[in-house]
C-alpha cells in the first residue's frame, strides 16, 4: 500500500514508520526539523516539508492512505505557548484535510490522538461515544484537531481518529516524568495521592494497531489500549519493582513547581474502552502485560541516563 506518514521522526511517528517498512508498504514520510533515522530504505521516500505546505499532487504519487503522527509541542510559553502552536496546527490540518478531500481518487486519513482529549471520569469506561471535554494540555491542543474532528462528525467515510492513553516506550512522558526522575532522584515518582486510574499502551503496539487498521475500513473514532487497566499507585509499584527503587510521593511543593497542567494530567481518571469490542480484541491480542512493557523499556533507559 501507498502510504503518506506525517511525523515519522517523532515517537510514535518512528515506531509506525519502522513497522510500515517491515510489511512492505511503500511510505512518503515527512521531515520538517527533525530528520528521520531510519537507514536509507528502497521503499522509503523521505518529503522536506511543513504540515501546512503538503500537496498531493505534487508528491512522488497520491497516497492510498495519509497517516498523521505529528505534534506541534510547545517548547515555551505554558498555556499561551500551546495556545499559539495548536492555532497554527490547526491552519496547517485544515489545508492538509482540504488536500484530502479535493483528491482525485480517494485517500483514506488516520489521524493519531490522545485520551486527555476525553478528559477526567471517575467510576467511568470512556469509550468512543464519550463527550470530548479536554483537560491538561488537550485544552489547548484540541484546537488543532477540530478540521478532522469536524469531518468525523460529517461521517466522512475515509477519515479515522486514534485515541491513545499514556504511551510506554524510550520517549515522551515515559521518559521525561518517570525514568528522569528516577535516575536523578533514586526514587519512583507519584504525582498525587495516585488513585486515579490509568490505561497505557505500548508504543509499538500502537504501530502494530495502525498498520493493521490499514486493511479495514473503519472510520470515526477508535480508542486503542493495552486491557490491563490499573491505578497509579499500582503503575508506581510496578516501577518500583522492576527498578528496586523505592515510590516517592510528591509533596505539595514538588507538585505545584511542575505546573497546572501537568498536575492535571497525573490526575486525572481515565480508564478506555470501546465499541469496537471485536476489532479491539484483536489489536490487544498480542499486546504483553503492563509490567513486561515496562522490563522492556526501563532498564536500558536508566542505564543511558
């Protein structure tokens, strides 16, 4: 299959990328400033080019499939600064779903979301009927989602928005909010009093997930989610465990100097579910256990701190 990956240098972007290759599929992936690692591949076609400045016609070849795994991540500026940049995401998604639909022949669109997008549900199961009512930083980001939002609400029958929880892998929140922390403090950090509940998923179950989404032809939204659900303080346990580290709650102090949003995040409740019962089944079938995920990723991550 032809493919346009958006993002292919990020953390998620890398893992879908590796794993297109594997199965065969020829890829046009994005560079804008980060390059992409990948070793020169025969079916790979590297693009230099912004979000916003994406033209199907004039790529190498229309895309069966356009599969969207970019951030605009704020670097500065707190709530202002995630203000500015989901506004110029945003502008940039927009022309690229103008592109989209103005095709000539049809071009399916899998976009990659996260669940802060559902927002805080004590004693709830979210699953893709839920309300979206951001918290943390999705209450800015979500402005930039709107376009493929808006379609979905069309019941455009190309597009497919992927909601994800907290992502495991050497990368993101995994590595800045825990093994950092662990390295630097020889402790395993938990944010709050660590009841709220959690749903994860692997970063390369994600990629095995898309690249199995490609030979259906679903659309709308789609949580995607490791079925081995648990509360933080359960998360820190096993951390611990893995790492012979001891958990450290956080203080106040501690709390209030990583910022509203932050705090919001590692609070909130979320556990996913879905409507897709069967489809999901099998995307989780040869999804590991939480703490196998975990002996995979952290030691090696410690090691090179």
């Amino acid at each position: 299959m032809n493919i346009l990956l958006i993002g292919g240098s990020g953390f998620i972007g890398k893992a879908i990328l590796n794993k297109l290759l594997d199965e065969g599929h020829t890829v046009m992936a994005t560079q804008h400033k980060t390059p992409i690692g990948t070793a020169q591949h025969p079916k790979l076609t590297v693009i230099k080019t912004a979000i916003g400045k994406i033209r199907l016609s004039k790529l190498p070849y229309i895309p069966d499939v356009v599969i969207h795994a970019a951030r605009n991540n704020a670097s500065f500026g707190g709530k202002w600064g995630r203000m500015m940049v989901a506004a110029k995401g945003f502008v940039e998604n927009n022309r690229l779903m103008n592109e989209v639909r103005s095709s000539k022949t049809p071009v399916r669109m899998i976009y990659i979301s996260g669940s802060l997008m559902y927002g805080n549900a004590p004693q709830q199961f979210i699953d893709e009927t839920f309300p979206t009512r951001p918290v943390s930083f999705a209450r800015e980001y979500v402005q930039a989602e709107k376009p493929i939002l808006k379609e979905i609400e069309k019941s455009n029958p190309n597009v497919v928005m992927l909601r994800v929880p907290w992502v495991i892998g050497d990368g993101s929140w995994f590595k800045w909010n825990y093994a950092n922390y662990m390295a630097r403090h020889k402790a395993v950090p938990l944010y709050g009093n660590g009841q709220n509940r959690m749903t994860f998923v692997d970063v390369a179950d994600i990629a095995n997930a898309v690249e199995k989404l490609l030979g259906f032809q679903l659309s709308g939204l789609l949580n995607i989610y490791n079925p081995e659900r648990m509360t933080q303080q359960d998360w820190a346990t096993k951390l611990s465990i893995v790492s012979g580290l001891p958990v450290h709650q956080l203080s106040n102090t501690e709390m209030a100097a990583l910022g509203k949003a932050v705090n919001e995040a590692f609070n909130t409740d979320i556990w996913l579910s879905s409507i897709h019962s069967e489809l999901l089944a099998s995307l989780q079938k040869d999804m590991m256990p939480v703490s196998r995920i975990v002996e995979r990723y952290l030691p090696s991550m410690l090691q090179n701190i």
